[in-house]
C-alpha cells in the first residue's frame, strides 16, 4: 500500500516502536481515513469528536469502533496533538462465549480435512489448537522447531517460547516429508511466502461450510480460545495459560476461558438447592 510523505514517516514511526505487521497496517489504515475525513481541516478535539460520532453512527461494533479510535490516536499522539485524543467507548464485558468452536466442532474439522486430502490445514489446526499461539504466529513455527520441539515467538514487544506437544511433532515431521520440506517454515502458500492469515480463515470457512458448522463459530483465533478452555478445564491454573498465552494481564487470559451459557446453565442444573 502507498502511502504520502507524511504517512511513511508515520510508518516508520511504528516500525520503530516493533509493533507487529497487522498493527501497523490498521494503525496506518485508519490514520489514512482519518485524514480522508479531515480534508484540509485543522486537526481540532472537536473535529475528532464529530469523527468519533460518525463511526459509531455507522452501525460498527463498538469493539470495531474502539479500535479504529485507538489507532486515530495513535495517529494524533505521534503528530503532536495527544490534546486531541478522544475517549474510547466503555464495554461491558461478556462472560460468555456463545459463538465459540467446540471440541466436537474441532474434531469434526479434523477428521473432514483428512478425509478430502487438505492435510495442510488438518496440521495447521493441529497446531493453533495444540498450542495456542495467533495465526501471525504460524510463521514462526519451522522445521528447525519441529526437531528442538519448540520455538521462540516475538510479538507485541514480548517474546515468549512455544513448546510442541509429541503427538503435534509427529504430525509435522510427517507432512514435512511428504511435502519435501527441509528446512524454514512448514506452512506455506502458493508461492513459497509463509501462508496468509486470510487463505487460512477461507479455507476454515469453506471447511465449516461443507460440514454445516456455522462460520462464526470457526476462525483462527478460536483455536486459541478452544486451547485455553482445554487447559483451564484440565488444569485449572491460570497463571501458566496467561504465560503460555503471552498475556501480561491475567484480565485478558480470563476473557478466553469464560464458559458458553449452555455450559454454565448445565453446572446451575447439578446444584443441590
């Protein structure tokens, strides 16, 4: 993407500050709207309330909005005008997860993939639910990791290492072989680069489709949750997930591990009230 003068020193402002790709290309991506809307008008608090007013006008989620807001400010601080910032909204927090992928549906997406020949992605699966880590992530994990059994993640200004289960190693090192991968990262595209997070989410949709497992239940981040949740009822301990997470508050690793209400009205049920 091309930006002007001013927004590719912005990008190099971000690129000094080591925020991860996605980031910077939401930051930079909302900054350019943000300017879009401006025109040739002095940057005012006014005009970014006015600016606040017409996103949530737009019907968005008010997650969406406050992200869109958090990189507008971002923006601001950055051009001298952090008087400018306007307050993000406040969210409720939901406790439950309704819409999340099952264990069932996670099986399910398994045994398919295998089935119709797609055992990149049957490993792919395998390894965001046996790990945890985010899909950007994915890159990180290469044959070099496969043989040590683990690997070092950077993201967020963090760095945290990734251990590989047995059974995942295995699994690896078998499509690896199959797939004459010898060295470097084991998922890749078409053209050799370390696959997309968005030919990842269409290859998940179109599996859910063919198994009749809604869509917002299957995206890569719910094999993350699908993890935590695994752990948490496993375990119980939720100072490991949040380290295993790369949380830094343990507010965050307890958005993951909230119950669906199907789940919590099972457990009201067995009361002996």
């Amino acid at each position: 993407m091309k930006y002007t003068k001013e927004l590719q020193k912005y990008e190099e402002y971000l690129l000094a500050k080591e925020l991860a790709k996605r980031t910077r290309e939401i930051y930079l991506t909302q900054a350019e709207k943000f300017l879009e809307y401006l025109k040739d008008r002095t940057i005012t608090k006014e005009e970014n309330i006015a600016y606040k007013k017409l996103l949530l006008e737009q019907g968005k989620k008010p997650s969406t909005v406050n992200l869109e807001l958090t990189a507008v400010n971002s923006y601001l601080k950055y051009a001298g005008y952090a008087d400018c910032t306007v307050k993000i909204q406040k969210l409720q927090r939901r406790p439950l997860q309704d819409n999340m992928m099952t264990a069932e549906d996670y099986k399910k997406l398994l045994a398919w993939a295998k089935e119709s020949g797609r055992e990149k992605y049957y490993c792919i699966m395998r390894t965001l639910a046996l790990t945890g880590i985010r899909i950007s992530e994915l890159s990180d994990c290469t044959v070099e990791a496969a043989e040590k059994g683990k690997f070092l993640v950077y993201n967020k200004g963090k760095c945290r290492e990734v251990y590989l289960p047995e059974k995942l190693v295995a699994d690896l090192k078998a499509y690896c072989r199959q797939n004459a991968i010898t060295e470097g990262v084991i998922f890749r595209g078409s053209r050799g680069k370390p696959i997309s997070r968005n030919a990842v989410y269409n290859m998940l949709v179109k599996l859910a489709d063919e198994l009749g497992i809604p869509q917002g239940r299957v995206h890569p981040h719910s094999f993350r949750h699908l993890f935590a949740v695994t752990y948490m009822q496993q375990y119980s301990n939720l100072f490991d997930l949040a380290d295993i997470l790369g949380h830094s508050s343990l507010e965050i690793t307890r958005i993951y591990t909230a119950v669906t209400g199907e789940e919590r009205r099972k457990k009201l049920n067995k009361l002996d009230l």
